[in-house]
C-alpha cells in the first residue's frame, strides 16, 4: 500500500507526548512490512538537524491560504526515508512545537496542503491518508474540497487517529477564508459556523472514511457523555467506523535485555539486575536502600488528566508505617509539583521527587521499581504501563482507557494477571489498589510469577502494525 501520513510530532524531530512515539515508530514499522510509507511533519526550528542526512526534495512549494503565501521547501531524511520534513520559518520558527498565536490554524494547514502538494509533484497516489490529531483533522475536507479534481487522489481513502480528544483546534470563524473551500463552505458545521467558530477534529470526525484512536476502551469512552468532550454525539454517530488500535513499544529502546539508560541488564530467565537497579536507583535519589522494602515508581507529566493528587492523598499511610519508599520524575502544574515537594519534606528517608525530565532516570525507575502508579483520570493508550510490564514492575492503574486493556488484574489463587486496578478514581480506590499490590509483594513467588506474567506480553510494533494494515485493508474495500 501507499500511506501518506501527517502529524506535527514525530521521534527523534519533535516530541511533546504519545503522538511523537507512534509516528516515530508506526511508518518505519510499515515500511518493513513493505508498505510505501511518507510522513511529513514540520521542520522546526528547535529540531536538532546536526545529526540529521536532509536531502532537499523541493525547495519551492508555496502554500496559498486565503491571502496568505507560504514558501515551503521539502526535506527527507535519509536515515529515515520515510520521513519528510516541511520547512517554513516564518511558520515553524518559533521556538516551540505549538504556540497560542493568531495563526496557529494556518501553521498546520500548512503543513497538510504541502503534504499533499508533494505528493502530487513526486507522483505519489496515496491509498490512504492518515491524519493524526487536530493538527491534520482537517485534511479530508481539504483533500475533497481543493484536490478533488486530481485523479490521484481519487481512491485515496482517509483515516483520522485521535490520540487524546480534549485537544480539538477551535479557531475562531473569521479564520474561513484561510480554509480554501471555493464555494464549499456549507460543507463546515453550520450551528458552530453560526456560533462564530470552527473545530478541526469535529470536521475530521465528520469527513474522514474511518476513525481510530489508540485504545479498544478509549474508542468506546470517548462515545460517552463523561469522556466525549463534547464530541460523543457525532462519534456515536459513526459508531461502526469508529475502532481502537493500542499504541505498540519499540522494545529495542524499552527493554531490560538492551536498555543502554541502566548498569544492570536482565531478563525473565536472570531476575538479579532488578534488584541492583533498584538498590543504584535508591543511592542516585539520596534515599537509603533496605532489602525487602517495596519501591514504588512514577513519571509522569505533573497535569490533572494523570490523577497524581491521588498519590498524594493515598499514600501517607503507608509511608507513616515506613514499609514503601517513593521516586517520582516528572514536571507541569505547579500545584502537583508542591505536592510532592511537601511528600518529599514529610518523608526525606523514603520519598524523592525529581522536578523536570530526564530520559535515563525515567529508564532507571522503570528498571529500579518494583510497583509503578498510574492513576491516571483518563488515559487514551498511556506507555508507561507497556514499559513496565516490560521491565517486571507491577503496574496499579485506574481501570481506564489503555490502562484497563494492558493491565490485566493479579488473581493470586490461579496465579494470572499482570497488575493491579482500581475503579473509583479516588484516593480509596488508589489506596486499595496499592494494599492490595504491596500484599502481594509479601509472596515472593506469587510476585516472581506476577512479574514474568506481565514480562511475557507482546505489545512490539511489528504487532500493532498488523492491526492497522488490517484497518487501512477494510477502508480500501
């Protein structure tokens, strides 16, 4: 097949959250499927281009929006063919992947008609588009609209991927004329045309011939009233097209086999790196080790869709009676973070809250903890419970989203699951959740089961690719 893909993150160019690890992962998984895979993505100014091979494929599409012109050259990467980068400074040079200015709109419609301009210099006739987020939602309108004419376009079926639905893109009415629609605007949704805005993923939702999102359970909450954002009516309405897919792991990067972040490498058949991670993880954050004490690990960005004020309401029971310790990694609202720089006061000998980022300390956690807390509120597919699993870290998670389709609950009397869930996102549910893990810590060979249970799962891409190759099957036929 032919798949033309669209997205505004992407590994190793530019990464903001889960979106930037598929398209990082997901066309190169494609591609050695021997499918013909083009994913084009901007070329920021804030992407490191020292180690990149660009080859420059055009260096003159110009993009017209309304009375807007915009010069883009085109780059490809040769160590990744499959990537295209769009350059526009004017557009792209901001210092930030996403911005709050006036023509936020245009910088990703941009980034969409030059995509589809490209293809049609270089000959390239998609089977399928593959729109991610709000930032390409609109391209199936585009493509009807502006492309219709082309026959190369004229089998080419669309697919829109959301990958967390309460970022929708709604602009203001007066950004029509940028839209290009020739006569065609009675295609938009006239209530919300009237109401003096335009939303991009209601627009993708409406015209793109399949919808996915990156979870079984996440596809169906997002039909609801509680978790819709305001969008379940028009999703329930194309209830059959729309279809989960679980984000995969790429498991050269995120396994204790390889992993190159940890000292100690192991696997399910030599279990005893775990242990000398957990005890180098414990010396790292300025805390002590004491065999047999259960480490307990978060990272996380500090927003209020990861239910991490759970963790602070649910844990100081526990902590009091000084039989867990804590690490956290992770940075954003500054209320969080004063949670657990207070957590970390109360306990100084048992928690540690490291504020910012750091790639190799988010491995070391995974590979150093024994339990891993996810009590996110919502969470469209999530990885960090993937990784954990990986790395034989139990994960306690709020049934939720991706959470409840990789974690699987421990039944100690016949030995399955792979975790620990909880129902009532609460700081009860999260309490119990965490008891009911640190209880089955205490059973040292229930527990070694427990983690070669979840050591066991398969979530690789060359898994998730097949699924949609199977998806982008059914929207051609």
């Amino acid at each position: 097949m032919n798949i033309l893909m669209v997205a505004s993150e992407m590994v190793p160019y530019a990464k903001i959250g889960g979106l930037a690890d598929v398209m990082g992962a997901l066309p190169q998984a494609l591609a050695r499927a021997g499918h013909d895979v083009r994913a084009f993505i901007p070329l920021y100014d804030r992407v490191d281009t020292s180690d990149l091979d660009l080859e420059l494929v055009f260096g003159d599409v110009d993009v017209r929006l309304g009375s807007h012109r915009y010069r883009t050259k085109i780059f490809r990467d040769l160590q990744n063919p499959t990537s295209f980068l769009v350059h526009c400074p004017v557009l792209y040079g901001r210092g930030s992947i996403y911005s709050n200015d006036h023509d936020e709109h245009r910088r990703f419609l941009t980034l969409g008609v030059a995509a589809l301009m490209a293809s049609q210099r270089m000959g390239f006739s998609p089977d399928v588009l593959h729109c991610h987020d709000w930032q390409a939602a609109m391209l199936p309108l585009v493509m009807k609209t502006q492309f219709g004419w082309d026959r190369l376009f004229e089998n080419t079926r669309t697919l829109l991927t959301i990958h967390n639905l309460n970022y929708q893109g709604g602009f203001s009415s007066q950004i029509l004329p940028d839209l290009n629609l020739g006569g065609s605007e009675h295609l938009l949704h006239q209530d919300l045309l009237r109401e003096g805005s335009i939303n991009f993923l209601l627009h993708g939702v409406l015209y793109a011939d399949g919808i996915s999102t990156v979870s079984p359970t996440y596809a169906r909450e997002i039909q609801t009233p509680r978790h819709g954002a305001g969008m379940d009516p028009f999703l329930r309405a194309r209830s059959s097209t729309v279809v989960g897919v679980l984000n995969g792991v790429d498991y050269d990067v995120w396994s204790p086999e390889k992993d190159v972040h940890i000292p100690y490498n192991y696997g399910l058949d030599d279990l005893s790196g775990k242990e000398k991670n957990k005890r180098h993880l414990l010396h790292s954050m300025g805390l002590p080790y004491v065999e047999g004490v259960p480490l307990l690990g978060v990272v996380s960005r500090m927003a209020g869709q990861k239910g991490l004020d759970l963790i602070a309401d649910a844990l100081p029971p526990y902590l009091a009676q000084r039989n867990v310790q804590l690490v956290v990694l992770g940075s954003g609202s500054s209320r969080l973070e004063s949670l657990f720089t207070g957590l970390q006061r109360a306990f100084p000998r048992q928690v540690c809250f490291y504020q910012g980022f750091s790639n190799p300390l988010a491995h070391m956690i995974e590979a150093g903890a024994d339990i891993f807390l996810m009590p996110s509120r919502y969470e469209p597919c999530g990885l960090n419970q993937m990784y954990s699993l990986r790395y034989g870290t139990v994960p306690v998670v709020h049934r939720t989203g991706g959470l409840a389709d990789t974690v699987q609950m421990w039944n100690p009397h016949d030995r399955s699951g792979t975790g620990f869930l909880f129902d009532h996102h609460n700081a009860g549910g999260l309490f119990w959740a965490t008891g009911q893990a640190l209880k089955a810590y205490r059973d040292r060979g229930g527990w070694r089961q427990l983690m070669a249970n979840g050591m066991a799962r398969d979530y690789s891409w060359a898994n998730q690719a097949r699924v949609y190759e199977e998806l982008y099957s059914r929207l051609m036929s």
